[in-house]
C-alpha cells in the first residue's frame, strides 16, 4: 500500500553493468529523495553518476535493485518502463534546443496533448517563470549561453513532469554565469515546487543548487546527506578528502569527545566519528588511540597575538581571503582560512591558533 510521505524518488541497492563490463558501473548504490527536494550527485569522472542519471530516465536497464518514482517502480532486473511513462523532465548538458523554432514553440513542443488555448497559457507561464518574456519569438541562436538553459529548462518543466533531471547543466557555461544562474535554476525550481535531480562533478554548485548531495566513488553512494554534514561531518575518509579541502594530522584521543595533534587539544560537540574499537582500552572511551583528525582551513586562524607559529610555503589569492599552506615543527603541513589583508610572504612564519568544534576522525592510515 502506497504511504503518502513516501519519497519521490527512491534508488534501493541499484546495479548497472554494461554487456561486456568487468565490474558493475553502479554497485549497490542507493538514494531517497522527497517531494520538491533538488538532490545532486557529484563525483570524478568514471564514478557513475551520468550512468545513475541514466538509469532514472530510463535509458539503460538495471541488473539488479530498482528505481521508484511517485510510488512506481520503474526499473527493476527484469522491468524497464520506458522514458515517457516515468513523469520526468529532461535538461542535456547541450540543451538540445530545436533550432529552427522560436523560444515559446520550443517551450510547447512538449505539450501537444493540450489545447490550444491551454497549450498557450502555459507557454507563457513558462515564460514568466524564467523570465525571457522578451524573448519569446526569439530563436535559439539570438539568445546567451544563459537564455538558451532557462529555455531548456522552460521546455523540461511545461509538462509538469514528476522529476527533473539535469545532466551536468551549466557545464559550458563561463564559472560566474554558471553561479549566477545556479542560484537563479534553484529559485525557479523551489518557487515551482519541482523535484530534481542533477549530476556535476562540480561542488559549488552542487552546495549553491541542492538540498541534498549524493559523493559516489566506484559506482557507490559513499555518502547522500545535507551540503553541511557532507563538509563537517562525513561518513567515510573518501568523502572527507573528496569534498571542499582539508589535511590529515595524527592524532591521539584524549576521551570520546577529545582529541590531542601537535596543534594543541580538540574539543568536539558530539562523540568522535571514528572509535577504534581495537585499540580502546576497558573504560571503553578510546583514550590512547592514534587516530588520523580532518582539519578545514577555517579550523586553523591566524592570530599575531599566539605562540604557535607556522610557516608560509604556499597560499592562494582568491580575492577576499587567501589559502595559506602551512609547515608546522614537525614538517607537516595544515591550511588557513585568511582574511586577504593579511598578505604574508613565503617563508614568513605567522601565529596561528585552532578553532574547530568539529572534531571529524578515521583510522590512521596503518590501520586502514
């Protein structure tokens, strides 16, 4: 029996191989996605994504798990239904825009079932929706980069599809429109009540654009969750490694909230992600154990005022703040998070001091 907050979207265990594969491209993967969420998969190039996206619109079958849309499954081992019957939208990394039709006909290609009349008010919904009421009798080829995917989008979005699916959406676009209009899709989206699904291998935009975030690494779902606990609070050290940037110290546990690194003491606000059980000692808080510790470039502040000096080796201008990498005594090397008028030289030793209260642990690397 169907439950009403059942989720719109639900991938359980999926399995892909293509004829003649030696490994499944997806493996067991498996995601939730509730009605009007925009969910997003990232990863490296080969991990999956495009094949999971694939999947979903019905493109290729599965070998094993299925897929459920609006209650329905719709791909099993032996089951396909076919991409019209699944109520999805569809937006290509290359728009696939009709060039010879005008900006509202390509918008109603879409809609032939309807009326005239009703075909005709809601190409003009559309329209306004993502604002290219000025350009309505324009062709393709007189719009930007920028026009051309809020057409595309229009077209996706005027069947009222139960999905969307974006496949790498703003790839060619330049990185400021792809930002802009990144937070523009997202508003027409939300404002719209849509639930989507996009695949990028680019994370800012992943964060800018959904609400949840699927990394996947060898055909799995390594971790799907809100942009923050992906950033602060990953699963696995792929994730931890793979998302935003960040280094590894040793470190030892202090108790099952603290842990000491030759920075000092971390204090955390929940228990350690990572205990190893192996190594803990009867009172069973881990107390003694070497453990690897995330460190963020915001953990680390400068402060002139502190005894703990690091030195510069390299940092990155990124207009308001710079990366600083930084040597420490031991050799090792951390990040900083630094205000841009603090410009320090290379080889210039400045003060630092830790501010983390996310204390994010894995086993060290000998124990992996």
């Amino acid at each position: 029996m169907e439950s009403t907050d059942r989720p719109l979207l639900l991938i359980d265990q999926l399995r892909v191989a293509y004829p003649g594969s030696a490994a499944p491209i997806i493996d067991g993967a498996s995601l939730t996605l509730n009605q009007g969420e925009i969910g997003c998969v990232v990863g490296g190039s080969g991990c999956g994504k495009t094949t999971l996206l694939r999947a979903i619109a019905g493109f290729i079958g599965v070998e094993d798990g299925t897929i459920e849309i609006a209650g329905a499954v719709v791909s099993g081992p032996h089951f396909t239904a076919v991409t019209e019957k699944r109520g999805i939208g569809l937006v290509f990394q290359d728009y696939a825009l009709f060039p010879h039709l005008r900006v509202e006909d390509n918008i109603a290609f879409g809609l032939r079932p309807l009326g005239p009349s009703e075909r005709a008010a809601r190409v003009r919904e559309m329209i306004d929706l993502v604002g290219l009421g000025v350009h309505a009798r324009s062709y393709p080829h007189e719009l930007s980069g920028g026009q051309q995917q809020r057409v595309a989008l229009a077209r996706a979005l005027a069947p009222r599809p139960a999905l969307l699916l974006m496949d790498e959406p703003f790839s060619s676009l330049d990185v400021d429109l792809r930002a802009r209009l990144g937070a523009e899709v997202r508003q027409i989206l939300k404002s719209n009540g849509t639930t989507a699904m996009l695949v990028t291998h680019d994370q800012q935009e992943a964060f800018a654009m959904a609400d949840k975030v699927g990394v996947m690494h060898d055909g799995r779902i390594e971790q799907w969750d809100r942009p923050y606990e992906l950033y602060h609070r990953p699963a696995t050290r792929y994730v931890a490694d793979f998302i935003g940037e960040g280094v590894f110290l040793p470190a030892r546990v202090l108790t099952s909230m603290d842990v000491e690194i030759e920075l000092g003491e971390l204090h955390g606000k929940w228990p350690l992600s990572y205990m190893p059980l192996n190594l803990a000692p009867s009172n069973g808080d881990g107390a003694g154990a070497r453990v690897d510790v995330l460190l963020r470039p915001d953990d680390v502040v400068h402060d002139d005022s502190s005894p703990l000096k690091a030195e510069v080796v390299r940092k990155t201008f990124r207009g308001g703040d710079f990366i600083y990498t930084l040597r420490l005594t031991s050799g090792r090397e951390v990040l900083a998070l630094v205000p841009s008028h603090h410009d320090h030289a290379i080889g210039e030793k400045i003060g630092i001091r830790l501010d983390a209260d996310h204390v994010i642990t894995f086993p060290t690397e000998s124990l992996r």
